[in-house]
C-alpha cells in the first residue's frame, strides 16, 4: 500500500540536476575563466596580444548564457509541475543570471586594456 506522504512519483531528479548546475557550475566557470585568464596573462604580454585572455573569457560566457537558458527552462518546468522545486528554480535563475552579469563584468577588462597593462 503506497504511503500518502510519498512523492517518489512526482520527483524529478533530473530537473533537481538541472537546477543545481545553475546554483553550483555557473560560478565554478566564472572562477576558472578568471583562473584561465591569470594564467594566460603571462603568455598574452610575451605576445603582446590580449586573445589568449578575450578568447577563454567569451567562452565561459556562452557556456554562462547556456546556463542560464537551461536554468529558465528548469524553472519553467518546476513551476508546470508543482513540485516543491520552484524556489530553487528561481534562486538557480537568479544565480545563474548574476554569474552571466560578473562574466560580461570581467570581460571588459581584456578587451579595454592593453597586452601588459
């Protein structure tokens, strides 16, 4: 006899997945685009060229905005299904969103400054 508190049929892990990608994996790229762009700096002023800095950042930014796309899409569905996830949904919104904002943020850096400044 199922038990009525039971809500193993209406939980969806996946889309528990999905929503905590947006809470944890969009600072972890913004935190490795930033450690990437140290990183590279040494090589961008031996080449007196800020591509090996723009290129990485603009990545992580298109891996952000997918993200955040993905996220919107999570909350969308948690909040169809009435699950008790739709706060998460709209903190990985939320998250996901500022994260997307301080990689654009970081990106200007690279492309106003010159090779070794």
């Amino acid at each position: 006899m199922p038990s009525s508190t039971s809500h193993r049929a209406s939980f969806d892990r996946g889309l528990l997945a999905v929503l905590f990608a947006g809470i944890a994996a969009a600072p972890l790229i913004w935190l490795t685009a930033l450690q990437t762009g140290y990183v590279l700096a040494y090589q961008a002023c031996d080449d007196r060229s800020t591509s090996w800095v723009i290129v990485p950042t603009i990545g992580a930014l298109a891996i952000t905005i997918g993200v955040v796309l993905l996220c919107a899409r999570g909350y969308r569905r948690a909040a169809a299904a009435r699950t008790p996830l739709p706060f998460l949904g709209q903190v990985a919104l939320a998250m996901s969103l500022m994260i997307a904002l301080v990689m654009a943020a970081s990106a200007i850096g690279p492309l106003v400054l010159k090779a070794c400044d």
